[in-house]
C-alpha cells in the first residue's frame, strides 16, 4: 500500500518486525536490521523519501545479537569488521576475502548459507540511508553492543 505524504518529515517512527526474507528459518541478525531499516525503509519510495536530509529514525524492535552460523557465516565475520569503525567506503579491501573464502562458498554450494559476499551487498545497500539519515533510535533493544557496532541509538520504551 502507498501512503502518500506531501512534505519530507523530521522524523519517522517504523514499527520494524523481527523478520525478512534473509532470515527465513533463522534468526534475525544485526546486520540484517540494519539493512532492513537504511536499505528498504529508507529506499523504500518513489522519488524522495520521507525523512528529510539528517532526520531521525525511530524504531521498535528487540534487536538480539544472535547469527546463524549455517545460513549466515560471512554476516558473523563481517560484523567483526564493523566492530573495528572501518571507513565504509574503503572496504574494497576486504570484498576479495568474503567472494574467495572457501569456507563461504563451500557452504553456499553445498547448505543453506547465503553468499559469502551477501553481506557487503546488504551492507551496501544500506549506504544512501547511512549517508542521509541524521540518527536511528531503537526502542526496546535488548542488545546495546549491536546498536553501538551499527551506529544506533538506544530507547528503553
């Protein structure tokens, strides 16, 4: 359904499951959420967004620091990167190592696992929200370590 909306907002409040289509029969993982929220939510328009340049982002969601190493292995590796603060756009360096990690592709040929590069495209889908959006705060996180590897903001309630 399209809401139509006349003027870009200060801030937006998005009620965020706890499911996509990448975490079918798994968990739903940081990197994930994060996708979720500045990749589809934001992008999610037809011609400009909602929120206006430097808005705010307020979301609900549990936000549990929990992978699935079946479905999800580079994820796991890659949030390790993203503990580290890395420049996001100097991470050409590290996309040779998630396309030729065996481990990644052994599991996407032969399991359930996503691409080993899965990750940096979800990630870098993420980017034009990452670029435009002043703060993302979330309501009833239950894990402050992945809002601080994500750059979010905590919210009891």
């Amino acid at each position: 359904m399209t809401i139509p909306i006349d003027k870009q907002c200060d801030v937006v409040i998005l009620g965020v499951p706890n499911f996509t289509p990448y975490s079918v029969g798994s968990v739903m993982n940081p990197l994930i959420l994060h996708n979720l929220v500045l990749g589809y939510f934001y992008n999610a328009n037809s011609g400009k967004p909602p929120l206006k340049k430097g808005g705010i982002i307020i979301i609900s969601n549990p936000v549990y620091e929990k992978f699935d190493p079946k479905q999800h292995p580079s994820y796991i590796d890659f949030y390790d990167v993203l503990s580290g603060k890395p420049d996001i756009f100097k991470l050409k360096s590290v996309e040779k190592t998630y396309l030729s990690n065996k481990k990644y592709s052994e599991k996407y040929r032969n399991s359930f696992a996503y691409h080993g590069t899965h990750v940096l495209m979800i990630y870098y889908f993420s980017v034009l929200g990452l670029l435009n959006v002043g703060r993302v705060i979330v309501a009833g996180a239950k894990s402050r370590r992945a809002l601080k590897i994500l750059g979010f903001n905590y919210a009891k309630n």
